[in-house]
C-alpha cells in the first residue's frame, strides 16, 4: 500500500516537473522573441533618431519611422502584463528608453516643422501680397484734403461712394495644409505613445 502511495507521488513529481521545464522553455523563447524583436526595432529607430537630417523631408521616411513606432508601440502594450518576469521586465525597460528617443526625435521634428510652416507661411502672405498690389498709406493725407473740399463745397455735402473691394484670397489657417497633416500625424503617435504634454508644449511655444 505505501509502495504504491510513493508510486503515485513519484509519477506527480515527474509530471509536475515536465511542466516547470516545459514553462522555462516557453518563457526562455518568448524573452528571446522579445529581444530579437527589440534589438530589430533599436537599429532600426536609432538610425532615424540619428540622422541629420529632418525626416520629414522625405515622406517615405516618415512614413517608415511612424511605422516603427508604432510596432515599439505594439511591443510594449503585448509584453507589459508580464513586466514582472524580470528578464521581461529588463527588455520592457530597454523598450522604453527607446520610445523615449523616438519622441524627443519626434518633438524635433514637430517642432521643425511649426517653424518651416510658419516660414513658408509668411513667405506665401508676402508673395500674395505683391501679386494682389500692396496698399500704400502715405498718400492718405491728400485723400483726407481732397475729401474735405468736397464735403466743404456747398450746402449739400457730397459723401463720396467706396471703391468695390476685389475678391482677395485670405488665408485663414496659420500653416500650409500640409503641415498641418504632418503635425496631426506626429501628435497623434506621440499621444498614443503618452507624450501629449511633450507635443502640447511645443504647440503652445509657437503659439506665443
């Protein structure tokens, strides 16, 4: 009877411990998915957070940095409920000080961005204004005399009639529609990867 209660136990004891080995397994592979997919994404991201030049400048290149992000993004989302494994937890961390370049490129760029917009903005006012024919104030003194000589003359004061105002193309938006696309993209990666505020900052600085 005791003999076969140790047999019992015994076979429990090796089933449990093909379980633990085959949960080390599993975790040990998944720890090294993430870290192949993480040293992936590192070179890849640094390359770009590197470079000097803006990467906006080329729309396949922000399109591929946004792209990038986003699985960083993705990556960290699908292995933070295991944060407490520790070597998850070490992959995580290094996930994260990646983000953390990825947005201060981001900010950059946005930033850049705001400036060459409001450039080009200014640039585009001055060039319609030359186009449309700029109005010159010096000769308003005489204008002022002239009208006064009529509403002076006789007992009837003559109001003069307004000249008809052309149709003048306003621009209304503070930047180029453009960039202004180009800013919703970059505010809307670095809200989702939790940096709102860093992009409001930025926003709020041209602003004044």
């Amino acid at each position: 009877m005791a003999d076969n209660i140790l047999q019992i136990f015994s076979n429990f004891d090796g089933r449990f411990s093909r379980e633990k080995l085959a949960f080390e397994d599993k975790r040990t592979r998944s720890c090294a998915a993430l870290e192949l997919s993480l040293k992936s994404l590192d070179r890849r991201i640094s390359q770009y957070v590197a470079a000097d030049h803006q990467i906006w400048s080329y729309s396949a290149d922000s399109a591929v940095f946004l792209d990038l992000i986003d699985n960083l993004i993705a990556t960290i989302g699908d292995w933070t409920p295991m944060v407490d494994d520790k070597s998850i937890g070490v992959c995580l961390v290094r996930a994260e000080d990646l983000m953390q370049q990825a947005m201060f490129r981001l900010e950059d760029e946005f930033r850049s961005l705001v400036k060459h917009g409001d450039e080009s903005r200014k640039l585009n006012r001055a060039f319609r204004g030359e186009s449309n024919g700029v109005f010159s104030f010096d000769s308003g003194d005489d204008e002022e005399e002239a009208e006064d000589e009529v509403i002076g003359d006789g007992e009837e004061h003559q109001i003069p009639n307004a000249q008809q105002i052309g149709d003048y193309d306003v621009m209304i938006d503070a930047l180029p529609s453009g960039t202004i696309n180009d800013l919703h993209e970059i505010a809307k990666w670095m809200v989702a990867a939790g940096f709102g505020k860093e992009c409001s900052h930025v926003y709020r600085s041209w602003r004044r």
